[in-house]
C-alpha cells in the first residue's frame, strides 16, 4: 500500500492543481492525506474524480486551519474515526491487517495543542498506528537551516510526546528538508524538515520493510511525504533463517511485555524504526 501526505498551501489555482495531479501520477497513493486545502467540502468533490480517487472525507477551513482531506481509491478499506483541525483519524485494512492511520497537521503557532492532541489520541485506543503529515516542528537541530536556532524547550516537547505515544521516526529516502521559507535573500533562507512519518513497534512489525521518500518540490513551499508499506514481499525460501516478527506473538503469555521494555529501552527518539526492532528481535531471540 502507498500512502501520501502533503501540505498542498491551498488547492484552488491552477499550479496547486497540477502539482497535486503530479503527485498522483508519478506517486499513485492509494491513500492520500492533504493539509491546507481551502476549498471547502463542495469545491473539494471534483478533485476526487481528477485523481481517481472517489473516496474522499473533508474538515473543512475552520480559522487558520485552512482545512483537511482524505482521498482514497477504490478497493481500499478506510473507515474515518473522528476529525478535528490538527488531524483525521482513520482505520485502515490492509491484507487481513487492521490498523490506525492519522494524517497530521501541527499547529503552527500552539505547538503545545498538537502534543496535546497527539496524547489524546493515544489515549483514544491501542494497536498498530502509523501518523503522517505535516508537524510543523523539527526533532532536532540538524533539521534546521537558516534563521535563528529552535528553542531546545520545543523540540523536546516534541520528543517527549512522540515518546508518550510510543511513536517512532520512520527515517527517510531524499532530501532532509520538506519545508522552505523562498526568500530570495540569503540571510534569510530557511529550510527545515516538518514533515515526516513516524509509528508504533506495532504497526512496524506488520511492515518491517517500510519506505518513505521525501518527494520532489511541487508549487506549494512543503515536499510531500511518501510512504510505500511493501507489504507484499516475495516469500522466503525455506533455507532462509532471517528473522521476522509475527504481530500474532504479541498475544503470547509476556511477549508483549517483553517486546514493549526492549522498545522503551532502545527508544531515544533519533533511531530509526528498523534499527529499533533489530533490538527487539535480538531480545527475542536471547
């Protein structure tokens, strides 16, 4: 399954409409998240039959959030949970797999009220859980060109409730930067990586091998994020001892526990997924 997140700075000109009909050429989302869309729910219909994706869920402009969509193609189970301004929650089937996705729009001036509202969604149920879009935060310094330095207090309240949410950075292909400011002068040019991928060692063990690319500049000033699950992997042949994790383990008498310590304890916030669940998998084997 692929799944794409874009802030597309507002879809009603002509450059927004070809950059989003690009994304879907060369991408081809079978789920498709969008942030700053500002037409409403009435204009947004037509998009829909543009991008082959007749599936659409919309919360629409409301104050400076500028409005949220949700495309999916046919064939796809999505099921939405609830939305409000900073995010749409939905439950996605894939393969017999059920899980949650949430596309993500952090607020740009209230970074406490996306950590808050992240919390809350944890709160709001458990198992696999993979979140998108675009946070409107960095992680860490390196994240960052140009302007002043962010304020350590902010990145670690990002940090403590990605940690909260037993969420992880999913890493990515490309270039580091999904945001620019297009100032034409020098001193005041900024890039900056806002827009990311990260999920639970739940939802990482159904798709170990997981790929997100940072996708190319279209009109808006934000690359989108792309997120291809590979979840159909050729089968292995009976030699191979490689190890794989079996969601269903968790339902084993102190697996899930075990699991959960080796997670929390691996887990620094600047390590890749993939390198987590190599920890896991050796606790497991021990």
């Amino acid at each position: 399954m692929k799944i794409a997140a874009w802030n597309g700075r507002g879809l009603g000109n002509r450059p927004a409409l070809r950059g989003l009909q690009d994304v879907k050429k060369r991408e081809d989302p079978d789920v498709l998240f969008l942030s700053e869309t500002k037409p409403d729910e009435y204009r947004m219909k037509k998009f829909r039959w543009l991008l082959d994706m007749p599936n659409m869920f919309v919360y629409n402009c409301d104050g400076k959030s500028r409005g949220l969509a949700l495309l999916w193609k046919n064939g796809v189970d999505v099921s939405v949970r609830d939305a409000k301004r900073l995010y749409i929650d939905a439950n996605i089937s894939d393969g017999g797999m059920l899980w949650r996705f949430t596309g993500v729009y952090g607020d740009l001036e209230n970074k406490d009220l996306t950590w808050a509202t992240l919390r809350n969604l944890k709160q709001q149920g458990s198992g696999p859980w993979l979140c998108m879009g675009d946070f409107n935060e960095i992680l860490f310094q390196h994240e960052k060109i140009g302007g002043a330095p962010k304020p350590q207090v902010h990145m670690d309240r990002f940090r403590e409730a990605l940690k909260f949410c037993e969420l992880t950075d999913l890493g990515f292909i490309g270039d580091i930067f999904t945001w620019w400011n297009h100032s034409r002068r020098h001193d005041r040019y900024i890039k900056e990586r806002l827009d990311r991928a990260v999920a639970n060692i739940e939802w990482c063990s159904i798709y170990p091998a997981v790929k997100i690319i940072n996708g190319k500049p279209r009109h808006s000033d934000h690359r989108p994020v792309l997120l291809d699950t590979n979840s159909m992997p050729e089968p292995a042949p009976s030699f191979d001892h490689t190890f794989r994790f079996e969601a269903s383990w968790l339902q084993e008498e102190g697996c899930a526990q075990l699991v959960q310590d080796a997670w929390n304890e691996n887990f620094h916030g600047s390590i890749p997924a993939s390198d987590i669940i190599k920890q896991v998998a050796m606790k497991l084997q021990d």
